[in-house]
C-alpha cells in the first residue's frame, strides 16, 4: 500500500477551547505526507518547506505574536521520518532547519492543557491499560527516537510589550530518545555551538557568551493512579554537564537578563 499527499501554499489549524477561546494556529507551507506499508515494514515521512505558529489568544501580553518559526530556503524547513517494521523496535527521525522558538509559558500551558483535554476524551486514553493486561506476556517493544535541530534558537522576551528586546539562545540540538510503555530514557541531549545573545534590535545582537555547550541524561516516566485518578510525571537526571564558559555583561544587560527571567 502507497500513500502520498501534497499541497502547495499554506495549510492552517486553528486551536481553540472555544470559538471565543482562541490558543494558538499553525501553518505548514509546501508539504508532504508519504505512507507505504508492506510485510516487512511500515513507512511515513513527511517534509514541510516552512512553519510558522503564532498566539491567537485575545489577551496576551505578548507584542510579538510569533510562536515558531521556520524557513530554509531550498530545504525543508520540517522533516519527519518513521519506520515500524513487523519485527524489532520502532524508529522516528525529526529534524528541524533553523527553527525559532519564543518562550511563551502562559501559552505553552494552553496548550498542554489543550492537548491533554484532548486525549482523555478520546478512546486512546483507555485503550493502554486494557492492552497492558492484555499483552502482559508479550514482548515490549521499543521506539527508538532521534531529534535533530539545526541551528536553532530560542527567545525570551526582556519586556513583553516590546518586540525587539529579547534574551537569545542558539545552536544545534542533538536527542536521542528510546521510549518503552510510560518510560522514555534520555540516552544523549546535547546543545551544542550554543551562544547567548542580547538583541536589542535584529540587526545588532549583543554577544554574552560565544561557548555555551550542555550535555544531559535522564528518564522521564509517567504512572497513573486510577483510584485517585490523577496521573504523576517524574524527570530524573543522572548527570547535567555544562561546559566551561565565560559569560561577559554590563549593567544594562545584567538588567535585561534579570527582566527576562522574571517575565518567564
């Protein structure tokens, strides 16, 4: 079986709680979706040129309403590669060309709450316990995980009634994720060639830091306690290296760094 689906221009999602409740949208430009399943192996990619999320919300503080974004002209700006075969683990490659990011945590709430809303209400939510005494006797099954991102950066806003005064973090993300049932082990999370930037306009960031490279592993596990019906998350780390850097301010960004913070 062979599926493929392609569009020219944008294609738009609006999320909302409700018609007057607006969260976020997303529009992916120049896409594809393409599906092929045999005996062996099932396949999906998708590749999208570029992306662009913005806040919808009708009272945000936020001037600048640009959520992510992502351009790579003659690239794809979204790459997206999954592989199950009929025996084995499960593999999924993401990688992301110079994605920004703003750092909006009110929105980002919105949309968790959004999205797990979402779930509950759909049969997937449980569907997991009954297959898990289903198939107690069987294998469990792998899914290997792979995030790469590109030169990409991070913003956070120093004043949120301005637009070009931000802290900025940059520089490529390597994941590598191996996920069992509720537990996802962090094997390798990588910033590297990271730096930290004071951008007061677009044309002249400052530069704070020209080395800022971290390395971490952990385990992120999720349980659910169905007699009290909430479900519990636990991240633990077994090491978080950061390499040595050299951080260099004046007042004034000391001042934009602290304002940026507090704005989080």
């Amino acid at each position: 079986i062979r599926f493929l689906l392609e569009w020219r221009g944008p294609l738009r999602f609006d999320l909302a709680f409700t018609h007057a409740s607006q969260i976020a949208s997303l529009e992916l430009v120049d896409g594809s979706v393409n599906y092929e399943s045999s005996a062996e192996q099932m396949c999906t990619g998708i590749r999208i040129r570029a992306i662009k999320g913005e806040d919808t919300r009708f009272e945000s503080r936020n001037a600048d309403k640009s959520v992510l974004e992502g351009v790579e002209p003659g690239a794809q700006a979204f790459q997206l590669i999954s592989t199950i075969p009929a025996v084995g683990d499960s593999h999924l490659e993401v990688t992301l060309e110079h994605p920004v990011l703003q750092l909006l945590p009110a929105l980002f709430t919105d949309l968790s709450t959004w999205g797990l809303s979402a779930y509950q209400q759909s049969a997937m939510y449980i569907l997991p316990a009954r297959a898990a005494v289903e198939s107690a006797v069987t294998v469990t099954r792998l899914q290997v995980i792979e995030v790469i991102v590109k030169s990409g950066a991070i913003k956070i806003p120093v004043s949120w009634a301005e637009k070009s005064n931000f802290i900025e973090i940059t520089g490529g993300i390597n994941a590598s994720l191996v996920q069992s049932g509720s537990t996802t082990q962090i094997r390798d999370l990588t910033l590297q060639s990271g730096k930290l930037r004071h951008a007061v306009s677009a044309d002249s960031p400052t530069l704070l830091c020209g080395r800022l490279e971290v390395a971490t592993r952990g385990t992120f596990k999720s349980t659910q306690d169905e007699a009290k019906g909430i479900r519990l998350n636990t991240l633990s780390f077994e090491f978080i290296r950061i390499q040595p850097l050299r951080i260099c301010v004046d007042r004034s960004q000391l001042r934009a760094l602290t304002a940026a913070v507090m704005e989080l």
